[in-house]
C-alpha cells in the first residue's frame, strides 16, 4: 500500500531557530523555510527532513539523522572545528576512542554527536 509512497523524515527541535543556525553554518546543509513556521533540511539525493518546534520537546533518546561520509576521520576533524562536540561512550558494548569514534564495535565506524536541541546524530564512514 505505501511501497509508492515519497516517505521523509521529521523530528521536534525546542528552538527552530538554533536547529536552522547548527544545521546551516555549523554543518553546512541547505536549510528552507517552510510556511509554517518548520525547516526543511535539504539533503542531496535525499529527501527533505522537516524539523518542527515542540514547546514540550524530549531528546530523542536514538539516532534521528545519520550522515555518510567516505572518511570518518577528516568529518570529524571538520566538525571538531566547527564547534561539534562528540558522545565519548565507555560501556561494555559500546566504546569509542578520545575523538568519539566507535571502531570495530560489529558494525560501521561511527560517532554521535548533538544537534541543539539534544537529538542524536551521527557520522559513519562508508568506505
């Protein structure tokens, strides 16, 4: 029934005017206005991602947005120095080194990071 359907993703900020500053100067994506107050990230060969404000929002408590990238190391650097700061994990499951990068954990290099308004995304490398 939805398998034609143009699917796209959504999730609440506190501050739609923070979101847009982070997600425009900080990581450098096209961001619109949309009439109704919303954002809409735009996101080559992607579809658009709508932030919404949400005067009672929670952080997700899960990886809302995930960003592939060929080099983990040089995206990280990039961001580091743009003010992004890294989820440092240290737990049985999970570790990831000083930079926040989780390496040869059973899947993909990766590392999280906080939009914001305290949602969780992420890098992950691809090559």
């Amino acid at each position: 029934m939805l398998q034609n359907s143009k699917a796209f993703s959504s999730f609440s900020v506190d501050d739609v005017q923070k979101a847009k500053d982070f997600y425009q100067g900080v990581l450098g994506i096209e961001v619109e206005d949309n009439p109704m107050g919303l954002i809409e990230l735009v996101i080559s060969g992607s579809a658009n991602v709508l932030l919404y404000p949400k005067p009672n929002h929670v952080p997700a408590t899960f990886t809302v947005l995930n960003f592939p990238v060929e080099n983990i190391d040089q995206a990280a650097d990039e961001l580091i120095a743009r003010g992004v700061k890294f989820e440092i994990y240290n737990e049985e499951y999970l570790k990831t080194d000083s930079k926040g990068i989780s390496r040869g954990n059973g899947g993909p290099n990766i590392a999280w990071f906080r939009d914001p308004a305290g949602n969780i995304l992420s890098i992950l490398e691809t090559s």
